[in-house]
C-alpha cells in the first residue's frame, strides 16, 4: 500500500493589511499604556462570550437566565422529592377517610394540606430511603459544581458588560439594534488599539470566526465526510440517523476539551496526533478513551434517564395540555442544523437562514398526509366531537357532573384526542405543489441532495427530509431515549471509527498564525478542498478524499463573503468568486435577450405566501413561480436553460440596489488583465466600521435598525439565490458526468484507503458510487423538470439590469484527471507521480490534506 509523506504547516494570515512576517510578530505595548483588554489569552473563549446571540440581550438579562437555571434545577430536585416521599396518596385518591369532627354523620370535605404528611414523617420516609438519599447526595455535589460556574460565568459576563461599553463604545441600551457585522467591525478596529491579540497586529473577520466556531467547525466537516453521525438500518424504520444533545455533548468531550481529548487546550491539536507514525497506537487509545466513556454513560443512565424524564414532564405537560397539537409540530433536528450548517456560520445565522425556512418545509411536509389516515381521522373527531358536546352540555345544565369520577379526565382526554386528529386533517382549499416547495426550501436552507431534485414527491424523499425536519415528538422520544442508547452508540459503533477519526484529524488540521489549529475545510479554500461539479473545476487540486461534499466549501465560501463584505479573501477564493460573478453575467443576458414576461397565475400567488412580505423574499417567490407559468411548453434541457439565465438575471438585479443603499464591498475580484475589480454583486449588506444608523445625519436608533434589517434581508435573498444558482450548474454538470467526483467512506478501519481503492476500481471498470456522501442509501436520481422565468417587473423593481458593460469570459473547458484532479484542454495532464510501497502498516493513509 502505497503513501503520502505529509507535514504540518502553519498557514499565513490572509489579511492584506498585514506587513510580511507581520503575523509572526509580538507586538510589544509598555505597561503603562496597557488596557484591561491588552493580551486576552483565551480568545476562543471570550470571542464566544461575546457572540452576538447571548450578549445582545444585556448583563441584566443573562444575570437572571442563570439564577433562573439554579432554581430550577432545585425546585425539580426538592419537589420530586416532595411527591416522593411527602405526600399521602391514599387521601388525595379518597381511599382513606378523615375525622375532622366529632361527628360522624357531618358531611367531610378533603382539602389539599390534607394529603400532606407531618415534616417529621416526612423526613423519617426520606431518611429510610437510601435509593432516594444518594440520589439527593449527588444532585448536591452537581448543584454546588453549577453554583460554582455561575459565580464565575457572572464574573465573565460583567467583563463582556465591560468591554461592550468601554472597548467597542456600545451602550447595552442600544445593543439590541446593531447588526453582528457592525459590531464585529468595532471587534476588528479596537485590535489596533488594545493589542487584544498580540500574535498579529492586525485581526480579520475570519480570524474571529475561526475562533468562535473552531469546534463546531470540526463537527460540520465530519458530518459533511460522513463520519459522523452514526446510522443505522432498522426493521421497520429503515435508515434512521440517531443524534441527541447527549450524544452531541459526548462527542465533543472525546474530542475537544475532555481529559485525554484530542486537543491538549482550546486551540492547539496535541502534537502526536499531527505525526502519522504513530496512527495506529493513537487510535487503539481513543478506542480504550470511548470505551471508558461509554461505559461511565452507563453507569450514570439511570441517574441521567430520571432527569430526563422530570425534566420533560415538568416542561411538555402544560404544552401538551394546552395545545395538544404541539406535539404533531415540526423543528429542524440537531442532525439537520449540522449538515445544513456552512463553514463559519454563527448560531444566530444559522437559526435566522433556518427560521426563514420553516414554514415551506412544514407545508412540504403536509403534503405526503395519507387520504386514509385523513378518513380515520375525520371519522374518530366526530365521534369524540360528540361525547365530548354531550358532556359540555350536562355541565352547562348542572355543574355537579363535573364531580362524578373520571368525567374531568373523559373531557381532557376527548378534547387531547380531537385536537391530535384535526391536525392530520388537511386544509381542503390549499393546494401544494411539492417540487416548487422543495425550491422554496432550498433557497433558504441552500444544501439539498443532488436524488431530491425531480423527485419530490417521492415518498423516499420525504422520508430523508424528515431527518433533518423531525416532529416535536419524536425530538422529545429521542432526547429521553438517549441515556440508553449513547452508551451503546459510543462502545459498538462509534470504537471501530477511531483510526478514521485519528486521520481526519491529521488531515484536515491546519495552525493558522495568529488563530492556532483550525478544521482546514473552515478555510473555504477551493484549492484544497473545492469540488470540480460545483464550478471548481480547474481551481482545485482535492483528491475525492479532500473535497468537500454537497458544495459546502463553495456555498460557505459565498455565504461568508455575502455575510462580511470587508473581508478580503485568498487569490484562489477571490478568482472564484470572480468566475462566478462573470459566469451570472453572461446567463442574464439570456434572460434579458428573451424578455420573458411572468403573467399573473395562481401558483405564483400561492408560492409568494409562503414568504414574508419584504421585496427580497418576494423575487424568490417569483423565480421559483416562473417555472410553472412558461415551463411546461419547453423541453427540459430548455428548462433548466432558462432557470438558470432567470437566477442569473435576478441575482444582477441586485447591483444597483446595492450601490445606492451601501458602500462598496471590501473585497475585490481579479479581472481578465489581472487588475482589481470591484464586484458589484458579490455583497449586500454593510459591514463597514460606520454603522448603518449613521449612514443618514441625524437617523433615529430605529431607523438604523430597520435600515439594517433591509440589508440583511438583502443579503439572505442575495445567498438565497446564490444558492439555486449554483445549484442549477451543479445539475448541469451532473446530467453531463453523472456519478463523477463522489467520496463515499466504505465500511472499514483503513479509512484512507478508500480514495486509493476508488482510483483502482475506475483503473478496472466503473463503480457505482452513491451520489451524496450525506445520504448514502439515496435512490436513483431522475432529471428535474421544473424551470422557471423572472418577471420584468421585478426587474423595474429593483432596478433591472444596468451593467451592460460586463466582459464575458469565454467558458473554459476541461479535461478530467484521476482523483478529481482537472486540466485546461490543451496542457499536458498532471498525473499522480509514483509513490514508494509503504515499509509499515503504522504509517499515513494515502489520503492526506497538504497545505
């Protein structure tokens, strides 16, 4: 078996504004001019203090969430054990009677102190139940830990208190209406003056990315390589994905910040783990660390499966009673929100792009409800409709039917089960159209198997989605189901991936100067880890193994250029945003030349409801509409054309609204001469060190917020068409190469033999390769049929198209290469050069990430 050398390297900063060598420099301050900012050593840790999400809500605000959570955690405790051990049961069910006279014959009426046991009683039941005392023991020593973390984090949260008010010159009153990107630039121009890194001078956005989501990063590279999370095959349920907050927090305590985890601190991978020597000795470790967690998860299952069920019960059962149709709601799962994640996405980003998306992704859903289990559900409403008229009825006549037993419960439970059945009944007026609302969806959750595509009314699609968009019901099964079945993920399925996991980490681990080791997928670099089916084509040197999968490192590379306009990307990022914004040209000139015009119809109103009523969801809503309106007299290549044109065309729509209502981006993209030229459509929204609020003399802190709001709406539609946009050309590109430049992990403990073996089985016949390495058990894709057309007046209302100015590059073509690398036709093809036969198995993989 043959092998690569391999080295660990330490990556410069991309920042422009740094001197040569500038990163490796300390910068010195004298003590006297010294701020209390100067030098914060954990950076990881306050940069994700300050996040946005938590801290714009105020010192006040997160001073009481953290009493409240102490509290809480001691009524759950002291009023468990109150039920337990203090109440007399006997006489709160009237199966005991009471003298509370001298006179028998006078009619007794049990009040509630009544089933109150004395304290003493009370406490000689609790002092003889030793089950209940070690439990009671050690809910102490877990309630003092968190007395301790609260002290401490009410420390750290009067420091942020400090800093946004001293440092960044942000009054806490006034925080709730600035954007992250507004205060991110403050974050970026107090380092020239606080020195709060001092291993750089200068700090860029991806820098305070890197650093608040170095972990989370991680775990969205190993779910987009299918190493995690696990799966299984079921009976009856088929393939499930099984991922909860206690397998998650397990995860990360092998991996990041646990003893004998994998990083010896917040940002530095122990240097064992970056030499390949020693791989196999390293995995057979982890595989004992897994093996000793596992089974400390199951010696705490039952203490951790009791307050998992309290804690539900106290939470769901007032919801539940109130509206019993909560349960049959829909969330996005903990697998969904990993997989949909893009690189250095923030939580706030992320639940906002997903927010946007509930409402399709629920009607969606709605669309697959069974006809049968519609008639049964009718049928069982009315006949509880009626039991339940009739009793309502004798109440309403005399209210001591209420005393009769179990009248009270027959009333709750008719109106829980009536309430269960109606919404399994469909709205009988609306009509769905599933492939416009997998559209929808996708604009604003932008990663989607390629086999969804066309095949939206499949029941097998619907059954994958529902793992990342899962009822309320079965979020809640699978957390109380947890305590029991992490132990076993963790010692059968999660040991046998320890050398998978050693090599990912090797691999896929870069020190970047100023930030320390970082998940090098979270470098957006289309060098190392683009796809040649997601326009990186003769822009990547990734093998199968170091591409990412779905498009994430393009679509997170235009996600984060979109979010933080200032930043200035690599050479190698920068002429892809460039080919891409030159590609957007040249396809809305089609739309321009055809002059398509959208008539007025049904869907389009039925596909805009499902937006918000702002401008920017509206162009979404008319992009996808267009499809059905001029789509169904055209072939489908000519389609699929004109979507993409139309996509085009709305995304160059853009750049005029833009220019009037922001300053230019930061960034800038290589033109044909090699000069810098400014794109134009390439942001929409300001992220400048001025503030939106002060772009207008003397606006109100409420106008600055809508204005901002504006352009963040601007911004997500932009990314939202981005996303069907390349989305589109990937579909292309597959219908010409279909199966091609598709990394599927095959089921063994030589992970990085996978790449090699994939090289020899298209050296000896074709192999058939799963089309998403996300969902390996996809069935066959169909072509999709739908299309769509831009209405012109959205083009007069967002400005139209006026950059008639724009070069158009003539489309490059290219020829394929073993292991996904790619040529220019016309130059010599670079093949693998040949490798020395491995001396020992204790040596790297073949697959191995090089900066």
């Amino acid at each position: 078996m043959a092998h690569f050398e391999t080295q660990y390297q330490r990556l410069e900063s991309s920042s422009t504004e740094s001197p040569p060598g500038g990163g490796d420099l300390l910068v010195h301050v004298p003590e006297g001019a010294k701020s209390p900012w100067h030098h914060i050593e954990n950076l990881d840790l306050f940069f994700s203090r300050i996040s946005f999400r938590r801290a714009k809500n105020g010192f006040t605000c997160m001073l009481i969430g953290e009493i409240f959570e102490l509290m809480q955690f001691i009524f759950v405790v002291a009023f468990t054990t109150f039920l337990i051990s203090c109440v007399d049961y006997d006489i709160l069910f009237a199966n005991k009677a009471l003298n509370h006279s001298q006179h028998p014959s006078e009619p007794i009426k049990v009040t509630l102190p009544d089933a109150f046991l004395p304290p003493n009683v009370c406490s000689a039941r609790i002092q003889a139940n030793s089950f209940l005392i070690c439990i009671l023991v050690i809910a102490g020593v877990f309630w003092i830990h968190r007395l301790v973390k609260f002290i401490y984090n009410i420390c750290c949260y009067w420091e942020i208190h400090s800093f946004y008010i001293n440092a960044l010159k942000i009054p806490m009153s006034t925080l709730p209406y600035y954007t992250w990107q507004e205060v991110q630039a403050r974050i970026v121009q107090i380092q020239k003056e606080h020195q709060i890194c001092i291993h750089k001078k200068e700090l860029t956005e991806l820098d305070i990315y890197h650093r608040i989501l170095r972990f989370k990063n991680y775990m969205v590279a190993m779910v987009n390589k299918s190493l995690l999370p696990i799966r299984f095959r079921l009976p009856l349920l088929g393939d499930t994905v099984f991922y909860t907050r206690g397998l998650k927090y397990n995860f990360e305590l092998i991996f990041f910040w646990g003893p004998g985890s994998l990083f010896e601190n917040e940002w530095s991978l122990k240097a064992e783990y970056k030499r390949a020597g020693n791989r196999l000795e390293l995995a057979e470790k982890l595989s004992t660390r897994i093996l000793w967690i596992g089974i400390a998860n199951f010696l705490l299952c039952p203490l951790i499966l009791i307050w998992q069920i309290l804690y539900a019960f106290f939470s769901y059962t007032e919801i539940l009673k109130r509206e019993p149709g909560s349960l049959g709601a829909r969330c996005w799962s903990l697998y969904g929100r990993c997989y949909l994640r893009h690189f250095n996405e923030l939580d706030h980003e992320l639940h906002s792009r997903l927010s946007k998306g509930y409402k399709p992704a629920s009607k969606y859903m709605n669309c697959f409800i069974s006809p049968l289990l519609t008639i049964v559900a009718k049928n069982v409403a009315f006949f509880a409709g009626s039991i339940l008229a009739v009793l309502i009825a004798l109440t309403i006549y005399d209210e001591d039917v209420l005393a009769v037993e179990h009248v009270l419960t027959t009333v709750t439970l008719l109106g829980v089960g009536i309430t269960v059945c109606r919404s399994f009944i469909p709205d009988q007026h609306l009509v769905f159209c599933p492939e416009q609302l997998l559209r929808v969806i996708l604009a604003h959750i932008h990663y989607m198997p390629d086999h969804w595509q066309g095949n939206a009314h499949r029941y097998e699609t619907r059954d994958e989605f529902a793992q990342l968009f899962q009822y309320k019901a079965v979020f809640i099964l699978e957390e109380l189901l947890s305590p029991i079945i992490t132990p076993l993920i963790l010692i059968i399925f999660l040991r046998p991936k320890s050398l998978d996991i050693v090599d990912f980490f090797r691999n896929f681990t870069v020190e970047v100067v100023g930030v320390g080791d970082t998940c090098s997928f979270a470098q957006m670099d289309v060098r190392q880890h683009g796809h040649p089916a997601w326009m990186s084509a003769g822009k990547t040197e990734a093998s199968i193994y170091q591409q990412a999968e779905d498009g994430k490192t393009e679509l997170s590379l235009m996600h984060f250029a979109i979010t933080n306009p200032k930043w200035q990307p690599p050479r190698e990022s920068t002429a892809f945003i460039g080919f891409l914004k030159e590609r957007v040209h040249r396809d809305s000139s089609v739309a321009l030349a055809q002059q398509a015009v959208l008539p007025e119809n049904a869907l389009f109103s039925s596909i805009q409801s499902l937006q918000s009523e702002s401008e920017p969801h509206s162009l979404i809503a008319n992009v996808i509409a267009g499809s059905s309106a001029l789509g169904f007299h055209m072939s489908r290549d000519g389609q699929a054309s004109r979507h993409l044109s139309e996509v085009a065309s709305a995304l160059r729509s853009f750049s005029p609204l833009q220019s009037a209502q922001q300053p230019p981006s930061g960034f800038q993209v290589a033109g044909r001469d090699g000069e810098a030229a400014q794109p134009r459509g390439a942001s929409a929204m300001t992220a400048s060190g001025a503030d939106a609020r002060t772009m207008s003399s003397g606006s109100s802190a409420w106008e600055g917020q809508l204005q901002s709001m504006i352009l963040s709406e601007y911004a997500s539609t932009e990314m939202s068409l981005h996303a069907l946009y390349m989305h589109e050309l990937h579909k292309q590109h597959a219908q010409l190469e279909p199966e091609r430049h598709t990394w599927h992990r095959r089921e063994s403990d030589e992970s990085g033999e996978s790449a090699h073996e994939e090289l020899d089985a298209q050296r000896g016949g074709p192999v058939p390769i799963p089309r998403s390495a996300s969902y390996p058990f996809s069935s066959p894709r169909q072509p999709a049929e739908e299309t769509a057309t831009l209405q012109t007046g959205f083009q007069r209302r967002y400005g139209g198209i006026t950059d008639p100015g724009t070069v158009h590059r003539a489309p490059s073509h290219f020829s394929r290469l073993p292991l996904g690398g790619w040529a220019e036709d016309g130059q010599s093809a670079r093949h693998p050069e040949p490798v020395p036969e491995e001396s020992s198995e204790d040596e790297l993989p073949p697959q191995i990430h090089k900066v």
